[in-house]
C-alpha cells in the first residue's frame, strides 16, 4: 500500500491572503516530501476560493524545485479544458522538470459552474466524451507523428514537443465512478483514481469492485493499478476529531451547494450557508461524515486502512481540503505519517 497527500489551496475567509495559504499548502506537501508518501496530488479548479488551483503543472514545477523526492500528480486536470497538444507539451515538458517524477491524472470535471465559464455549453455527458477522445491522442502525441480526426478534435501530423522524460510518458490516472470509465481506463493502459465522497464502506466497496470487474472483462492480465481518495483526520483527542468533523461537515454541505451551482457567487465566494440549512442537510451530517470518512483514533484509522488493503486497493490517498484551520491538518497529518503509515510500509 501507497500513502499519497491530496492538496489545494482552499480560502475560508476574505482575511487570509492567497500568499499565505501557498504557504500552508507548502507546509503541508514539505511533510508529505519528509515523512515518504509516494506522491502529492494537485489538481485544476476555476474561479472559485473554495478551490483554488488554475494550473497543476505550475504548483508542480515549484514542488519540484523543493522537494525531491516525492513524486508529483496532477489531481486531477480537467481534460475538456485543454486541447490535446497542450495537455501532451505541457505535460512533457513538467516531467522533465520533475525529473521523470510527474503522475498525470485526467478526469471530466465535475462542476456546472467551471464549465459554463471556461466551455459554455457543455454537459457531463459531452465532457466525458472529450476525455475518452483526449487520452488516446496524449499517448500519440507522445510517440509522434500522429494525426487526429476525432468528434471534437481535429489536426495534423504533429509530436508533443518536447518528449517526456519517463519512457512511454507519466502514468496516467482516469478519474472513475461508473463501469464504462474503469473500462476505459482498462483498455486504454491507464490507472484508476477514485474516491465515494461523502458516502461510506459500501461505496469503497463498490468502486473496487467495478474496477476488478473491468479488469476481468477488457483485460486480465492489465497492470492498471487503483488509488482510493478520502478526506481523512487521525486524532486521539476526542475534542479534535469532534472539531474536524464538524469542518467537514461544513466542507461537504458548501461542496453539494457549488455542485448545484444555484447560490449567489460573489469575488469567488458562495453566499454561505447558515447553521440551520447544514443542519438540513442529512448525509451531511457530522455523525454520518464520522462514519463514512476516514476520522478517527490512530488505531480506527490503522483497522480501515488494513481493510483497504485487503479489499485490493494499492494507493490510498490522504484528502486534507476541510476548511479547517492548517495547525489541525498539520497535527493530523504528523499523526498519520508516524503513526499509521508504518504499520504498512
């Protein structure tokens, strides 16, 4: 089992500057870099302080710089954004600077509110088709010579420029929920990124299920391998854990609200949510969150982590965006690192 950190920048108030909350984000990855996770994971988000993210490959860069060890995945790019070209060059290219330590993940997006912004019009269904159609034309691109003529995509004879560093280019992961994405991934050599959100064991179940079952119908003998992502918190103070789960509680309500994208949006900021509209909110709540997420004592976390494992999972990735204050996420993550993560490394 792998242990990655899954790290944004993420703005709860309008006194916090973005120039500290790099800072806390550094904070956090330096930890990931000293206690030997296998990857850091950051991803793309558009226009929004609740997750602020515009460029993977340029946090990327600088992580390089710092850290290295570490490996650096983008999680995730949202594909229907980007031409296949500059997906291809501009992965290449951070690969290169990573020194061949780059982990490409790709996924459709998942809110209404990028999309209007960035390609009006465009649905999830629509988005899905666009990164079917943009992986295969990354991995051409990347042997050269290739030529597209696809439903959304169109071009000449052209090579990825420069060429990646890592033979045959980064991993690629496919963000995936439904059957068809894990046999896309299957058929298309790629790996599989998920993760059940809010929902519980039932749901992380379920997910390595249609992966292996995937993998049993495109390709028995395929190396793909599968990264499990949940928000997580490790503490032995009941205090704590009480304080974390309230945070997430929190998290989840204002997530769903940006998914609906129907509430007032102002300088980046959702109008927020009162106590009483959370409290509304059922699979919310902090007592099924402190079921469904991965909180708890060191030992709790250790037990699910074990079953994870036995499950097939090969990755799991430690989610730390909460809205909670970053000396929180810090201790948690210190605890995980020490504590939990020795018991399978």
């Amino acid at each position: 089992m792998k242990f990655s950190l899954f790290a944004h920048m993420e703005r709860t108030n309008n006194e916090q500057s973005y120039a500290d909350l790099y800072e806390e984000f550094i904070a956090l990855c330096e930890l990931a870099e000293q206690g030997g996770m296998h990857t850091i994971w950051t991803g793309e988000h558009h226009c929004m302080d609740f997750t602020i993210a515009p460029n993977p490959f340029i946090n990327i860069a600088d992580l390089a710089a710092k850290f290295k060890n570490i490996r650096l995945g983008t999680g995730t790019i949202i594909a229907p954004f980007w031409h296949p070209i500059k997906i291809a060059g501009e992965s290449a290219m951070t690969d290169i600077i990573t020194s061949g330590r780059l982990e490409l993940g790709l996924a459709r997006g998942a809110y209404s509110y990028e999309y209007e912004r960035l390609m009006p019009g465009m649905d999830a269904w629509e988005a899905g088709a666009r990164l079917r159609e943009i992986v295969p034309a990354i991995k051409g691109l990347w042997r050269g010579n290739y030529k597209h003529e696809g439903k959304y995509y169109e071009f000449p004879k052209s090579t990825s420029t420069p060429k990646p560093l890592q033979k045959h280019g980064p991993p690629i992961w496919i963000a995936a929920r439904d059957p068809n994405s894990h046999e896309f991934a299957i058929n298309n050599d790629c790996n599989v990124q998920v993760t059940p959100l809010w929902q519980g064991y039932e749901e992380v179940e379920n997910l390595i299920k249609r992966f292996q079952e995937a993998k049993k119908k495109c390709n028995r003998q395929s190396l793909a391998k599968i990264m499990l992502l949940q928000h997580t918190f490790v503490s032995n103070n009941n205090k704590e854990l009480e304080q974390a789960t309230n945070s997430f509680s929190e998290f989840y309500a204002h997530f769903g609200a940006w998914f609906k994208n129907e509430r007032p949006v102002d300088q980046a900021c959702i109008k927020a949510l009162s106590k009483e509209e959370i409290e509304l909110m059922d699979m919310y709540s902090p007592s099924i969150l402190k079921k469904n997420l991965a909180i708890g004592s060191v030992g709790e976390i250790k037990d699910l982590i074990k079953k994870y494992q036995d499950l097939g999972y090969d990755e799991f990735a430690y989610w730390v965006d909460s809205g909670m204050d970053v000396d929180l996420k810090i201790a948690s993550l210190k605890k995980f690192i020490n504590e939990v993560m020795p018991e399978f490394i």
